[in-house]
C-alpha cells in the first residue's frame, strides 16, 4: 500500500512556518484517503495542539523532516478544488516573505472569516420564480376574476420579457408588487413554481447604462495610454475635479467588452455607497463589494463572486487586494496617496505596492489615481518606472478655487476663528453657498485645564492628554479609549477654574450653530458617523444644495463630491509643519489640497481660506504658489540629503513592555546581532533604539530601531536572519515586537 501524501500546512499562527500533515492516517481504519485529490491552495480541518485549526495546503509532497508515526492525519479536507488559486497563493507567500510574516496569518487576512472558519466555499442563493409549461400558455383573460393574481402573472411575463432570464428574484417582483399571497395563489395553480438562483445580472444587455462623458483632449490622451493585456502602472495625477473618475469608467468599459474584470480599490468605507452608486448608474453589470462594515456571510458572498466570475467589478478597501480573480482586466486605486492602503497593525502590507505586483503578474494594467500623489509613486513617475499621465485642467466648466492665506498674527480670534473668516462664511451663505470648514481634531477640546495650579487632563494610560467631548460629556483618550466623565473641580488644587483649551469639531460646531442660527451645522467626524449608513445621509443632505455649514476632520478630504460647497476654511495650516514624522509636511500638502478641492466643483467658482501663524513659510508659499508637483520636488530634495525614503529602503523594529527595560533591551540587542550579521554593509544604518513619538500607549512603553539601506535586498536578508535569531532570545518571548516595511506611520 503507497504511503499517504504529506501536506504542508499554513495555519492561522504566529509561528513563522507551515505544519506536515499526513492526508490520511493508514494505521487507523477509521482515517480515510480522501475521495477527491488534494490541491495546493485548498482548506484542511487539522488538530493543532488542543485546538482544531482550519488552515491552506501551500505544498503536497511525499516526504518530510519528521517520521511519518509523528505527524497527524488531517481532520477534513474541505473543498473540491483550491479556494485559492496559484496566482493568489503566489501573492501571500510573496507578501509573507516581503513583509516578514507568518504565511499562516497572511492567508487568513486574505480569506474571508467565514471561510477560514471552515464554512462551505457554496454561494448563497435566493428565491426565485418561473413560469410553468401551463403559466407559459395561460391567457390572463382567464384570471380576470382575480386580479391580483392576473397583474403579478402579468408582472412576472414582463419581467422575463425584458431582462431575458426564465426567473425572476422573489425580492423584485414584491419590489413593485408586493402582494406575496397572489405568488401563492399562481403557485398552488401550477402556473408558477418557486427555484433558486445565485443573483447575477444578464451578460445580454449592453454594458452603458448611463452615456459616457466626452473627454476633453487631456482625458482622452490619458485614456489612451492605457493599454489592456499588458502591465504598466499609470500615476493619473490629476488636479481635483479633473475627471479621473470618468477615465477610469472608460477604462473599466473595455476591460468589461473585453469579458474581463476590474478591481477598485478606495481608502475609505464612507466613499463605498458613492462609488458604487456612480459605477450602477454607469454599468449594466454584476458588482461585489468588499470592506470590513460588511456581516462574514456578506462578505463571503462577494468574495465568492469575484472567485467565480459572477461579479465583473469589485469595489473594495485595502484588503480587497487579496479579491480572487477569474478573468482579470485592470486594477484601479483611487486616492492612492492615502495612508489606509498600509495595514497599521498585525500583517501590515501596503495595498498599493501589493497591486503593483499584482498587476504585473496578471500583465494586466495599474492605475493609480491622486491630485496629491504619494512621493514613493511622484518619484517613481519621475525615474520612468510609472507612465505620468497627467491632468491639470478640472473637467466641465468648474473654475480651480482661489486660495488665500490669513496671517493670524496680532488677530483677535473668536474659538480660533479670525474675524476675516467669519465675514467671508456669512457672505457665502448670504449668497446660497455652502461651507466646509476643516479642523483635524475631533471633540470639543484637545484637553482641559487648570487655571490655579495648570493641571492637565492626562490619561492614566498614555502620554497623551483627555480630549474633552460635550456630546456626550466625558473625557476620551483617543490613543487606548479610555474613558471618564467631565470632571468640574481640579484634583489637584479642587479650583473650579477649569478651562477647555484649544479647538475640536465639536466646539467650532458649537460656535458657528450660535454665530450662524439660520443654517444648519453638519459636523462629519469619527463620532458623528457611526452609525451604520449615517456618511452617506449627510452628503445625501448636503447634496441637496441647501445652504449649510459642515465641520469636520479629514474624512471630508477622502474624495466625497460636494458640488455646492463654494467656501472651504482651513482653520489651522501649521500643525503639519512641526511634525516628529518625516512624512508631516508630505501629509500636510496633501491633506491642505484634498481638502481645498472640496470647493468650486461644479459651476459655482469656490474659494478656500487658510489661516496660518507662518504664512511666509516656503512649504506653505511652494504649495500653494507653485503647486503640488513643485512642493514634491523640494520635499524630494530634502529626503535625498537626508537619505529617507524613497531614496533609500526602510524597516522600523517596534518592541513594547509594561517594563521599559525589556522593550529597549530586547532592541539593543537586535541592533548588536544586525552589526554582527552583516558588519561590512557600508548600505546599512541604525537609528535607534530610541523611544517611539509616544512613549506610553496603553499602560505599554514602546520603543522603535529605524534598519535604513540602499539595497532592498541585502536589507531582507538582514531581515530575515535577524528575525530567527531574536525568536531565540528570551526577552521576546516576554516583550511584544514587530517588524514594518516600508513603514508610514512612525508613531
């Protein structure tokens, strides 16, 4: 009898390996060779310790480093055929090298919850009605005598009429005509019968639902760069309002002709139901969206659609990327500067750059689309690796807004607010304009303070102060969510001087509701959305084109269309430039432009006013003088003295502990072990162990080792080394520690 295949097995651990398993066990006669033949890239049931563990073939083979008495058969193999397919597979092996990180955990970030848990890879079907032989001969005349059930036998022959399907889903013919006791009626009289169908949509209807706009020559010559069936990565860098959307719709349209599917990739889950609403308007066909808002069998669904060909676009966030693909055409990210392309925490890949290899191993094409285009992609456009395609006109006849800069120095300021901006507010919403004002900072106060004695609301937890919140009252630390009520006597001193200091949403809301009675004050904040659907009604009401105020953070830069909004005020401009963050002016530009772009959209010219302390700085001047690509080139300039990224390569080496000692300890070490792995790189630098911008997080004191290289991969191989070597050391196996490629956040 041949002996069993042995499956290498990835499983949902931090271990950074994958598990033998034998595919059946021959001395137990209960163990069964499987009746289907194992694939790489399908789920097995196994025992892992105390715990059963679903986890992924990666590699079937017929030997292994254990003897076959020590390893365990597999408990069940769950599908028929691979749930992953080698493309896929390929992907999360290469992002768990690249990234550092245990194959077993990638793939369960890639996999829906659903399915990593062990449910069946089966599409949920609904219920749905057809026509029988006798309903198909049936006059109507004979049903005149109930109506009822005349006018849903009509309904439902009109239906099949038109989209062409012999069923018709239970959901749309009570749309319209929901009387469910006439179906039953058709159907006890054999005239209907009830079936089940996976939703879809019919391939015979033309694609264009709504007409495609005519693009104007810079459209057209973007448009025409990009080549399907082969890879090559588009920067459409493109000024706000200048109709990127609509060269994405055209491109979407060929691969759509073409029998392929398109990929679509947005930073936000409140820019999903605009998105998708503008796709619908514009396709007659089957669409899957996938982000974390979404219920496990939801998400299941979509994903399962996108697996099997049944949806043709996919509109997704940052872990959509791992979306399986039958017929692949093009993969699109919009806003590709944003920072939530890169996971923060666990697995932390970068969306963007998995894209990029992703579509060059489909050879199919990437667009990536910003007006303020991360330096990493400006660069790469600049060095010939990406096709610029530029746009530097809005679309239509919208007007760029003009923007102007209030020096806030020696002004008296009402809740940081100049009297030249609240003059220009009432002006504007005089003249049925709406205003956006920005302020990124929610809550009411940044923290309270003591008149007496200057105590400050510190949380216990963090180095970082409470923010005070009125609605409801309560200080909230924003960094590990602790919480307590607004307290009116100082602990400290017991004074009642206690004194909010500082301005967030909820304070300038407060302010310009009383300064501004007449209109509506919409805030839009982390607080103020929720609840599920609540971002989308608030640009449903402020779509209607009432004059209004809204007042938010930086959701309102994450590309939401507000066509009336004629005003946008930047409160404070000057944060950004002290930034311990390498990237903070880079984040600044382009927060200050994305936010900027809010006004003026449609005819109504717009007008943004920003107030700054510094208004003669030259980042502030080179922005806004000279534009965004000028402001990339000098902060470019700046990165290559320092010799930052993306002039050089970067891995940032976290350590965390309730003791201090231990987190830097474990850290000094690794650098020690990094000199000794590789003391001839000249390429290498260390910075570090240094504490992290925040020290204390969470009752944890965190600390952070910068790896700096100018050859990416001698920096993996130190990696890579570096990484085994510390799992062996007995401090991090008591200390938290990560590692971050290609980090964007250094906090």
């Amino acid at each position: 009898m041949a002996a069993p295949e042995i499956y290498a097995v990835a499983l949902p651990t931090p271990l950074r390996r994958s598990f033998d398993y034998l595919a059946y066990d021959p001395q137990d006669l209960l163990s069964q060779k499987p009746d289907i033949p194992a694939q790489v890239g399908m789920r097995v049931r196994v025992s892992f310790r105390h715990q059963v563990l679903v986890g992924v073939i990666i590699e079937i083979k017929d030997h292994s480093d254990f003897e076959p008495h020590q390893l365990k058969a597999v408990d069940k193999l769950l599908d028929a055929e691979p749930l992953l397919d080698k493309e896929l597979l390929s992907l999360c092996q290469w992002a768990a090298n690249y990234y550092h990180h245990p194959i077993g955990e990638v793939l369960a970030a890639a996999i829906p919850v659903a399915l990593r848990q062990g449910e069946p890879a089966a599409l949920q079907q609904e219920k749905a009605w057809q026509l029988t032989e006798q309903g198909q001969d049936t006059e109507l005349e004979s049903l005149k005598r109930a109506p009822k059930q005349q006018q849903m036998l009509a309904q439902l022959r009109q239906e099949i009429a038109t989209t062409g399907s012999p069923r018709v889903l239970n959901k749309d013919l009570l749309l319209t005509n929901p009387n469910r006791s006439a179906l039953k009626a058709l159907s006890d009289k054999k005239l209907i019968e009830a079936t089940s169908i996976v939703p879809d949509a019919d391939r015979t209807l033309p694609i264009l639902k709504e007409a495609a706009q005519t693009l104007n020559p810079e459209q057209q010559a973007a448009f025409e760069q990009i080549e399907l069936g082969h890879y090559a990565c588009h920067l459409l860098y493109g000024t706000t309002g200048s109709g990127k959307t609509e060269v994405y719709l055209q491109a979407i349209d060929r691969v759509l002709e073409q029998g392929k599917q398109a990929l679509v990739l947005i930073p936000e889950i409140g820019l999903t139901p605009q998105t998708l609403g503008r796709f619908q308007r514009r396709f007659n066909r089957p669409m899957a969206v996938l982000h974390s808002a979404l219920n496990d069998s939801e998400r299941k669904q979509a994903w399962l659609l996108a697996s099997q060909g049944r949806a043709d676009i996919i509109i997704g966030t940052r872990s959509a990327i791992f979306t399986p693909l039958k017929q692949s055409g093009i993969i699109i990210l919009d806003e590709e500067h944003d920072t939530s392309f890169k996971q923060q925490d666990g697995f932390r890949y970068s969306a963007r750059d998995l894209a990029t290899l992703r579509s060059q191993r489909l050879n199919i094409p990437l667009i990536l689309g910003s007006a303020t285009p991360s330096l990493e992609s400006y660069y790469n456009a600049r060095q010939g690796r990406y096709k610029l395609l530029p746009l530097t006109q809005r679309a239509g006849n919208a007007k760029p807004p003009a923007i102007e800069l209030i020096d806030l120095k020696r002004q008296s300021l009402k809740e940081g607010l100049s009297q030249a901006l609240i003059e220009a507010m009432e002006q504007h919403l005089l003249a049925s304009g709406q205003v956006l004002v920005f302020i990124n900072r929610r809550g009411f106060a940044p923290t309270l303070l003591c008149h007496d004695c200057g105590w400050l609301s510190q949380c216990p937890n963090c180095d970082a102060r409470l923010t005070v919140h009125q609605n409801p009252s309560h200080l909230h630390c924003h960094h590990c969510d602790y919480q307590r009520p607004l307290i009116h006597q100082c602990p400290t001193c017991n004074s009642r001087e206690l004194h909010c200091v500082g301005q967030g949403t909820e304070r300038t809301e407060t302010l310009l509701q009383n300064r501004f009675p007449d209109f509506p004050v919409i805030r839009v904040d982390r607080d103020s959305t929720r609840r599920k659907n609540a971002m989308q009604n608030i640009v449903d009401e402020v779509n209607r084109g009432e004059p209004c105020l809204l007042v938010g953070t930086q959701m309102l830069a994450k590309g939401h269309h507000f066509p009336n909004v004629t005003l946008v005020a930047i409160i404070d401009a000057d944060g950004g430039l002290f930034s311990t963050d390498f990237r903070g002016a880079e984040r600044m530009g382009q927060l200050m432009l994305q936010v900027a772009g809010r006004a003026g959209r449609a005819e109504k010219p717009g007008k943004v006013l920003i107030q700054s302390h510094l208004c003669d700085h030259p980042l502030l001047q080179t922005l806004l003088r000279q534009g965004y690509s000028a402001f990339a080139d000098f902060l470019l300039q700046e990165r290559q003295l320092s010799q930052l990224p993306p002039m050089r390569h970067m891995a940032l080496l976290r350590a965390e502990s309730t003791r201090p000692e231990n987190a830097l300890e474990l850290l000094q070490q690794a650098r020690t072990l990094a000199q000794q792995i590789s003391p001839s790189d000249n390429e290498l630098q260390y910075l570090g162990p240094l504490p992290a911008p925040m020290e204390k997080r969470n009752d944890r004191f965190r600390y952070q080792l910068q790896l700096h290289s100018g050859h990416r991969g001698r920096l993996h191989q130190l990696l890579q080394v570096l990484i085994a070597q510390l799992e062996q050391h007995p401090l991090s196996r008591r200390t938290r520690w990560s590692i971050d490629v290609d980090p964007q956040d250094m906090s």
